[in-house]
C-alpha cells in the first residue's frame, strides 16, 4: 500500500523527471546515455535516465536509442525553430502553455506547435514512466483502477483496446479529467490530453517508430511488453499530484 507520504516523495520524483521541459539549461543529472547536442532555443532534449538495455527483454535497445536520440531529438529541435518565429511574449511560454493555448499561436506555426510541442511534452512523461518490471499499481491510485475499470487486469484489457483502436500513429492515455476522474482516451499523432483539459498519467506510444524494430505489425504483443515496463511509483506520484 502506497502511503500519503510516499505518494507525496513519487510526486517530487515524478516534478523532477519533468523540470526539464522548460529549460535552456542543459541537464546535470547523471545518466547512462549521453544527451545529443542541444539546438538552440529554450526547450531541451531531457536525458533518457537509463541505459538504453534497461528495458530488455521488452524493448530492445537500438528501438530506445533511435526513439530517444532520434525522434524526440527531432521533436525538440523543430519545436524550439518554431518557437524562435513567435511573437516575443509566447516564445517564453511552457510546452504546457503553448499546447493548450494552440490557438493564440499565429497560424503559420500553429501546426509546428501543435506536433513537435505535443511530441516533446508526450516522450518527456513517456520515458519518466517506464522502467524493467515495474509491477502493478498499488496504494490509492491502484485502489482507483480498481474502483473505475473493475480490476488492474481489466484495466490492462480496457487500455490495451484503446491503444490496438487507434488508427495509424498516436496514443493511449490513462488520464484524469478536470472532475478528478480517470479515464482512457487516444489521441492521434502527437497531440496530447493536455490540449483537451485532461492531465495524462500514462501514455503508451503505439507509433510504428516505439516498436518496429522488435515487434513489426504485433501492436498487441508491443502493449502487453510495454505494460511490464510501467514506473507505477512515477505514474501514483502523478495522481496523488493531481489529486491533491
């Protein structure tokens, strides 16, 4: 049973995880992988936190380097070129920020906005929420999961179905309504909960690029791997965060 105080520790842990989204100053922290050199601008790629092999046998390390070195790096780069063509006020403005206040965005730079900024804010929780056999939920948020989808295998169903219905690219979302409720929802491409007012507390990435490498066309057999990689401290550090 997770207790209040140390949900309140997973929230610090999961706040740090995200301290970078809104930074210009390269990252400290000690990792394992080396961070690709920084574009310029305010947004910066955050170090992946673990070896690329830390997921292995579920995801494969060349999958987590080029997912992370690679696609998100890219992310990062367009989004900060984007933002260098906004108006002064905006070009200060969080990932947050810029994604639920698409539309005060100029129209030239709303979809750069829309993609990389929904790109960067999405990989950023994706890769503070993974770790090699992470377990199930527990303590108050798994008494939620329980209390919302029946039980922790139902939920694992009840999302897996999610991710196996979106068309194409995007995500599925264990997310939380502005009413404190959890909810499953997808979203296409890189858009993000955010940008409908829900705070996302898992997603679970079932563009080609995440799994490809390993799994080809088994999307299925990529969900059920990657719900064995869940960092369920981060994710109740999270609903104890937007719960308070």
């Amino acid at each position: 049973m997770i207790t209040r105080r140390a949900a309140i520790k997973n929230t610090l842990l999961a706040g740090a995880a995200f301290s970078f989204l809104n930074s210009s100053e390269e990252s400290t922290a000690q990792t394992s992988t080396a961070i690709p050199e920084a574009v310029d601008g305010p947004f910066i790629l955050p170090p992946l936190g673990y070896a690329y092999d830390a997921l292995e046998p579920y995801i494969d390390a060349k999958t987590m380097e080029i997912h992370h070195d690679k696609h998100h790096a890219a992310y990062v780069k367009n989004l900060n070129l984007a933002v260098a063509k906004l108006p002064g006020e905006q070009q200060k403005w969080s990932v947050e920020d810029l994604i639920t206040r698409l539309s005060q965005i100029p129209e030239t730079e709303r979809t750069a906005i829309q993609n990389n900024g929904g790109g960067h804010f999405n990989h950023s929780l994706f890769w503070a929420t993974l770790k090699k056999d992470g377990g199930r939920a527990a303590g108050l948020l798994g008494d939620a999961i329980k209390a919302k989808f029946g039980s922790y295998e139902d939920f694992e169903k009840q999302i897996t179905a999610t991710a196996m219905k979106v068309f194409g690219s995007g995500w599925a979302w264990l997310s939380l309504s502005p009413e404190k409720m959890l909810l499953l929802e997808s979203t296409p491409n890189q858009n993000s909960p955010i940008a409908g007012g829900n705070q996302p507390l898992l997603g679970i990435d079932v563009w080609e690029h995440a799994y490809y490498l390993k799994y080809q066309n088994k999307r299925a057999d990529y969900v059920a791997a990657l719900l064995k990689c869940i960092n369920w401290d981060v994710v109740s550090g999270r609903f104890a965060k937007f719960t308070a």
